[in-house]
C-alpha cells in the first residue's frame, strides 16, 4: 500500500545490478544540477529520477508494482477492486456506449479485471484504450492481457499519446495523479521558497567537477544513499508565489490558521494541465479518478506541516526522496480541489466525490465477498475487502473522483452512499 509513511526508517540495502543504476542516476542528476546553474527544481528531479528514459523508477527494469515490487496498489491487491469499478462504467456504457480509456495501466490488472468483469455483465467498451508511459510496465501489461480470450484482447489498443478524436465512454485513471511530478515549497521568514535539490559541495573533496565527479572521472560518494544531494531553498518565482498566496487566501476564507515558518508542502502544477488535455480527449462520458487525496483546505491544514510527500522502496514506506534516486517510487497526494477546479475549468461537471469505501460498497463489493465458491475464497476476499476498505488501510486515504461530459442530472452509482463534494 502506499501513502502512508515514516520518517525513520531503515531502508534494506541495493543488490548489486541497482546500485549499478544508482550511479547512473546519479550521474545524470549531477549533470542537470550543473546544467541549470547548481540548483534543479524538484519537478525537474521528479521528471528525471522517475521518468528518464531508460533510467527513471518508472522506464527502467525494477518491479515497481506487487509483492515483489516496492509497493501494491488496489488492483494488485484484489480483483474485488476491478470487479465494483466495473460495475460503475457499466452503467455508463450501458446508458452511452463507447470506448475505455486506462492511463498509467500499471501491471495490466485492472484492465483484465475490468474486461472480464463487463463481459459478464453483457456490456463491454468497443475498446480498451491504454496510455502507458513506463515502458516496462507497458511490457508486462501486454504479456499479462495476451492471456485473456480472443474477444478481450482484441479490444485492447496501445497508444502512445491522448487519442486525437475524443473517445465516448469513459476515461480510467487510479494512482496516476499522484505520480505527477510535482514542486516542493517552504513557508520562510523572508517569503516563500522553492525547494530543489543541489549538490552537499561541503562534502565533497577539493578537485571535484562542478557535477560532483573526481578529475578520474569517478564519483565520490556512488555508493552513498543519497549521493551527496541535498535540498536547497530559492526564492519562490511570481508563478509559485502567486499560487501559494492563492491557496493561503483560500485558507483565511475558512478561517483556517496561516502556515508556520518552516512549513513544508507540495503543488502539483502539471495535475491542471493532465485533467484539461483528459477532458479534451472524452467528447462524452465520465473521467473517473481514482488516488490517494484531499480536499484543499483538509491538504493544506497547518497541522500537516511536513506535506505529503512519500517514497516507496520494496515495502517502505518513508519522506526521504534523496535515497536511493531511480530506485525507489516518490508521490505526494492529490489536491482534489485543484483536479475539480480544472475539471470545471474545462466544461466538465463534478458528478461525484466520495471515499474510495464509500464507492467499492455502493458498486457491489460486500456481494462479490458474499458470492464466493466456498470459505477458503470467502475468507481471502474478506481481507482484501478490509484491506481496500477499512479507514486506516486504503478505504478513506483513497478518494475517487467523476468529472462528466454529457450524460444528464441521474446520479452515478458510485456515488449514492456518500456526496463529499462540499468538502471541495
Ligand atoms: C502508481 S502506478 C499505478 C499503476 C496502476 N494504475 C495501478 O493502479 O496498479 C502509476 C502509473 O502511472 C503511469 N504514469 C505516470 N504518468 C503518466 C501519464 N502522464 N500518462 C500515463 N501514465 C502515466 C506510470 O508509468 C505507472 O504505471
């Protein structure tokens, strides 16, 4: 599970292939620090440390997602998860037709559980679109869906950008947001900062490269855990400022206390931008978003000093992103009024907000436990409805979100529990 963490922690050691990819990853977020003048912004570093190719977290060979990875999501951990959320984009399809769209399909498991499980509630997409960006994970998905039947597979598109005519039906996206790249900002005595990451030059020993390699070519501190990187502060630019005044401002209006001197958080200027080229991507239908979140008031409380931020290596969870570069998952959670606001922004309509509980029970989860072949299969699903279920497990870190095109004033299932909506 990911999300939830803790700041000390020993973390198990590299194998000798990783600390290999280490160095490498290391090298090249020495050079981007000296390219942009000896500070990179922790976008850029996010961009770089998770999506380089060949490099990043995500383009090169660990196992990510699963046991044997550094983290499982819902659909890793249970098919009971697919099976509700296929029921809500039945309805849809049922009531408009059209096509799937999966971003970020990770492992390929909830693709295959979503098609299974519409196939047997008669009403399959004519496709299923994926748009991964991780080309080894968009490797196993393909070696994963291979194994369903002619009538599934054949449904499955790959794409390497947004269709360019908008699909009706709908758009699928769980724990993508939260693999945005993202800014980091503190609250100073003297204003806002922007966080980023530069070279510790006071460890270095003299003679060292403004990349932080030794005249040899070597590095000093390859092997070190983080390389000798730390994080420095720049005054934050207009753009930043402007946005950070904006969300205070949004605070005092709900007479929430200011940030302290030495608050930490995160804005995800990318989630905006995501959410608008989706919606330019669904003529009609619904964006169903899926990912561990807050509201703006409840991520921004000053009790939540330290921000969100969260690494993932095999099982770890810790606020370090400096360990261990390239190999281990860094995230934050997600503004859900930030993906509202651009939501509406782009003429779609917030159809719904609730738990992630709140939404698996109203699709059915409790039945699916209910119908299992006998007590051993009831007795998994019973835990793994727990795990996706229960408040300190994923059942309320976990929110989900439609945001709609076309598809009238009846409310979606999803949502007939629970309406969070006014949280936002
Ligand atoms: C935390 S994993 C979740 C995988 C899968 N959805 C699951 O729930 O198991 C995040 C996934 O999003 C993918 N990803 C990140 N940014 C993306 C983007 N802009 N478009 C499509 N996929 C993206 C990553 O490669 C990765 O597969």
């Amino acid at each position: 599970m990911r999300g939830v963490g803790n700041a000390t922690i020993i973390l198990p050691p590299l194998e000798p292939g990783q600390a290999q990819q280490a160095a490498a990853v290391l090298r090249a977020v020495r050079a981007a620090i000296a390219e942009q003048g000896g500070w990179l912004s922790f976008e850029d570093y996010l961009r770089l440390v998770l999506y380089a190719p060949g490099l990043g977290y995500y383009s090169a060979g660990s196992a990510k997602l699963g046991r044997a990875g550094d983290f499982i999501t819902a659909p890793e951990l249970s098919e009971l998860f697919g099976r509700a959320l296929a029921r809500q984009c039945a309805e849809v399809l049922q009531q408009i037709g059209g096509d799937i769209l999966e971003l970020g399909a990770g492992s390929g498991a909830l693709a295959a559980t979503v098609l299974q499980t519409l196939q047997q509630l008669g009403a399959l997409p004519d496709r299923y679109f994926i748009l991964e960006v991780s080309a080894q994970l968009a490797a196993r998905a393909r070696a994963r869906l291979a194994r369903l039947p002619a009538e599934l597979r054949e449904r499955v598109r790959w794409l390497s950008a947004l269709p360019q005519t908008p699909i009706t039906g709908i758009c699928l996206a769980n724990e993508v947001a939260d693999a945005l790249p993202f800014r980091l900002f503190a609250v100073r005595a003297d204003g806002f900062a922007e966080r980023g990451v530069a070279l510790d030059t006071s460890a270095l020993p003299d003679g060292t490269w403004p990349d932080g390699t030794l005249p040899d070519g070597t590095s000093p501190d390859d092997t070190s855990p983080d390389g000798g990187l730390v994080l420095a502060d720049r005054p934050a630019d207009a753009g930043l400022t402007q946005e950070l005044r904006r969300i205070a401002t949004d605070l005092a209006a709900r007479e929430m206390p200011g940030w302290p001197l030495g608050y930490q958080s995160e804005l995800c200027g990318l989630l905006g931008p995501w959410i608008a080229s989706l919606a330019a991507a669904l003529s009609r239908g619904a964006l169903l978003l899926i990912d561990y979140g807050l509201a703006r008031h409840e991520y921004y409380a000053r009790e939540r000093s330290r921000g969100t931020l969260r690494c993932h290596f095999r099982h770890r969870a810790h606020d370090d992103p400096l360990r261990y570069p390239g190999l281990q998952d860094i995230t934050a959670w997600v503004d859900f009024t930030r993906v509202a606001e651009a939501g509406t922004d782009a003429q779609l309509q917030l159809a719904g907000y609730c738990t992630q509980a709140a939404f698996l029970l109203a699709n059915g989860i409790e039945a699916d436990v209910a119908d299992a072949a006998d007590t051993v299969q009831r007795a998994r699903l019973a835990s793994e409805a727990r795990q996706l279920l229960l408040p300190g497990e994923m059942g309320e870190h976990f929110k989900v979100m439609a945001l709609t095109r076309g598809l009238g004033e009846a409310p979606l299932r999803g949502f007939s529990l629970q309406d969070l909506r006014r949280m936002l």
